[in-house]
C-alpha cells in the first residue's frame, strides 16, 4: 500500500501540469485574445462617454481604442497563430492590464449629480 502513494504523487502532478497547459493554450488561443480585446474596445467606447473631456486622458482613451481595432483585424489573419506563444501570453497580459486600467478610471469618474438614484 505504501508503494502507491508516489504513484498517485505522480499521476496528480501530470493532471496538474495537463490542466496548466491546456488553460494557458486557450488563453493564447487568437479567439480568446480577439474576445479580449473587443472587450478592451468596448471598455473604451464606455470609458470614452463617461470620463470628463479631459484632453490628456480622452487621448488615451482613444488610443486605446484604435489599438484595439487594429489588435482585433490582426488576429483574425492567418499570421497571427504564427506567433510565439511567449509573444501572444504578453499581448494577453497587456489586454488584461489595460482592461483593468479601463474599470478603474472608470471608477474614479465622479457622479455626474449630487443626488442619490
């Protein structure tokens, strides 16, 4: 019985790294990065509507939306799942940075009114 215990070690450790391995595939996989940054895109369209006309941050914010159009017709191309694994996990990093970027200015735009709805 003693002798079955590094097998199961074994036999956990394989379905860990499986399970590993297939998240970060999809997380890299070009349709998961395309639903990201339409996302982002989206974000921006909002944050674009709510955020005071600051000239600096509306700047960014549209900036942020035309990189995502232009992320979103590249990955739909066929050069796109050329890409180094590594490459495509930091572009996903980077949705996910700015999509966090995004909901916190969002947050931190002031109530357009004093009262309570």
């Amino acid at each position: 019985m003693g002798g079955d215990r590094p097998v199961l070690h074994w036999l956990r450790r394989t379905w860990r790294a499986l399970c590993s391995a297939r998240k970060a595939a999809q997380e890299q996989n070009p349709g998961g990065i395309l639903r990201l940054a339409l996302e982002v895109r989206t974000l921006a369209e909002a944050a674009c509507r709510v955020c005071p006309p600051e000239r600096k941050l509306q700047l960014r914010i549209r900036a942020v939306h035309e990189e995502m159009d232009r992320l979103a017709s590249l990955a739909e191309t066929p050069e796109f799942r050329r890409l180094d694994p590594g490459r495509r996990q930091q572009l996903r990093k980077g949705l996910v940075r700015s999509r966090e970027q995004l909901l916190r200015v969002m947050g931190q735009v002031p109530a357009p009114t004093r009262l309570l709805q």
